[in-house]
C-alpha cells in the first residue's frame, strides 16, 4: 500500500478540481438550490462525456474506464469542496455499487452503460420513515417469483429519488426477517404505481425524496432473498465514498478560516496573530489531516476489496464526519459575525457537514458498528 498519489492520479485531481471550480461557483450553487431538480442537467452531461467521472470506477465491459475507488475518491474529494449539486453519489456511488455487487453480469450490461454515459440517473432506494440503517430497518415487501414481482411501501430520504429514470429498491420477501429474505429490485422511475415527492431539506445542495410504492412492476437484481451481503457491501462503499467527499469539504473550510484570519484586522493585529486564532486552526488542521488518511486508507481497502473493508469504512465515516462537522463549525466562528449571515458561504458547508453526518449513518452509529466488527 502506497498513500503517496501517481503522477496520473495527480493530474486527475488538478483536471477536476479545475472543471469544478469553474462549473460549480457559489453563485451557481446557490442557484441550484432554489430548483426542485437541484442540479445542471448540461453540467451532468459534460462530466460523463468530456471527463468521464460517471464511468470511472466502471468495468471497461459495461462502458466503464476500470479505475478503482482511490480514483473515485479523488473526484469525490473534489466535488466536496465546492458543494457540488448534481445526483453523482447517488447514480455511481450508490446505485451503479448496488448493480455491481447484487446484478448478474448480464444485468451489469443491460444497466451500467447508461450510467457511464451520463443517459441514466439512478438511485438506491433502501431506507424507509424508521430512519433505520441495518437490515431491521428493511421492511418494505416484494410479491412474485421469476421475473415478475411487485413492491409495496414507502422510502425515505432517497437521494435524487424524484429525479432518478432508474431506480434500485432494496424490498424483502414476504413473511422473511433479519438478514434473510432481502433483495435488489430495478423500477423505472415513471412506473405505474409510484409516487415520488420531493422533501424539503436542511442541506439544499443534496436532493431528497419520499418514494411510494403501491403495486409497482419491478424486475430482481441478481439472487432475490440473498441480497443483504451485497447490500452491506454497497453501505460500506458508500461509507468510504462520502467520507472522501468529507475530507474535500473540510479542507476547504480550513482554507476559508485561515485565509480569513490572515485578513481580518482587529486592534491593529491580524486575528490570525491571536493565540486563541491560532490553536482554532491548528486543531483543524490535525483533524483535517488525520480525516484524509482515514478516508484515502479506506478508499484504498475498497479498492482492493480487501477484508479490513467494514472496519475501515466505519472508522473513516465516524472520524470524518466528526471531523468535517467541527471544521465547518470553528469556520463560522473564526469569521464571527459575517460567518452566520445568509450571504456568506460557511453556512453552506456546514449545513453540508450536517446532512453528510447523518447520511449512511451518524458518527455514534458507525462506531457502534466498528465495536461489533472488531468484535469489543
């Protein structure tokens, strides 16, 4: 293992950070918060065809480009910093993670390729009103046999559910409980029978929607009531997806704070130049750079798949968003009174941290989690 990046790793990071700083400015942020679709449709074209970012981590078989996680980590990471508004983490790194780790290659082949190319925004529906994140939470039932089955129930707080053409649903057999009897369906987002409501959100940067299934066709993803390891691993993935993006978003209120510091003047001095400044940003620092070395180890485990994969996800998810939550917090307060006003961005990325603190699960959550898989 090597936590030093490649020359062409490196140059990934420079070819995005460029795009999004000028595709994703404040202004347009802001704008895109206030539309109910909640991003660029343009935009979302451009990343697959000129850089490629939906088909990254993609198998070179289903029109992917065979990168691995620590690759899609960097883009994340990139993306987190300027608060991008587009349904990037819930198509690939939600949906197209389910499809790989639950669909049968053919199923792969029939779903992936309009993901790569930017034609299909997809989202994982797994989570339901209990605000659950394991398999208890799973209660939503699934009637049929072959290729014809039918969901019944709700979601909740699926990411870009109201937007989604594609939309994978996790639902379990009837009469099943625990971990057994749980498996992957594929609904198309206009099907007969669902209704799809936008929520209104905290954190409007990240679209959310309440899902409602009565009787809706939907077709199996690979093994229907066997689908909870494949579910656990996608939980886990995602848990190193967002913990990437974190770390971009915590930097870059780091960033916020210091130059702040450096230019605000009080009695005469530089408030960088106060002790209490001082160790404020200090303390973010270290957190900051700690946090990159868990997400990037965690980026890494995933893409190598190896075991250390659950414990690693959990403890990068628990730091960093211990981390991000706390920078985005001393960011305000180091720039005082400007710092809480609706014109000034730290808002933004504190409401960012918050929603992303929550998401797959809170800090208290995950290390609970990482208690039971190291077995304390």
């Amino acid at each position: 293992m090597n936590f030093a990046f490649s020359e062409e790793q490196d140059q990934l990071r420079e070819a995005v950070g460029k795009f999004m700083e000028s595709k994703s400015p404040s202004a347009e942020v802001r704008r895109l918060m206030e539309t109910t679709v909640g991003f660029d449709p343009a935009i979302w074209k451009q990343m697959a065809q000129e850089l490629g970012l939906q088909s990254l981590h993609l198998p070179e078989a289903h029109g992917g480009q065979g990168f691995t996680f620590v690759e899609l980590g960097i883009v994340l990471e990139e993306m987190g910093k300027v608060l991008l508004c587009s349904p990037y983490f819930a198509t690939v790194c939600l949906a197209a993670n389910a499809i790989m780790n639950a669909g049968t290659d053919a199923q792969q082949g029939e779903l992936l390729p309009g993901i790569a190319s930017g034609d299909t925004i997809a989202a994982l529906a797994f989570t339901e009103p209990n605000g659950k994140w394991d398999a208890s939470g799973i209660t939503m039932e699934a009637k049929g046999k072959g290729d014809a089955w039918t969901l019944e129930g709700t979601k909740m707080f699926v990411l870009d559910g109201h937007t989604a053409n594609t939309i994978v649903v996790v639902a379990r057999e009837a009469g099943s409980s625990g971990d057994d009897g749980i498996g992957f369906f594929v609904v198309d987002g206009e099907a007969k029978g669902l209704n799809r409501t936008a929520l209104a959100t905290m954190d409007q940067t990240r679209k959310q929607a309440r899902l409602d299934f009565s009787g809706v066709a939907a077709k199996p993803l690979g093994d229907v009531g066997k689908g909870w390891a494949a579910l656990s691993k996608t939980l886990d993935q995602a848990a190193v997806c967002i913990a990437n993006e974190m770390v971009g978003g915590a930097q870059k209120v780091l960033d916020m704070a210091v130059e702040y510091a450096k230019v605000r003047v009080q009695f005469g001095r530089p408030i960088g130049s106060f002790q209490a400044i001082k160790h404020k940003c200090a303390d973010m620092l270290l957190e900051v750079e700690s946090g990159k070395s868990a997400a990037y180890y965690a980026a890494w485990a995933a893409a190598e798949d190896n075991e250390e994969l659950p414990v690693v996800a959990s403890l990068a998810k628990a730091y960093c968003s211990d981390a991000y939550f706390h920078a985005a917090a001393e960011n305000i307060q180091i720039h005082g009174g400007i710092g809480f006003t609706w014109e000034h961005d730290a808002h933004l990325y504190f409401k960012r941290a918050k929603s992303s603190e929550i998401l797959l699960g809170d800090a208290t959550y995950h290390r609970e989690l990482l208690a039971q898989r190291i077995g304390i």
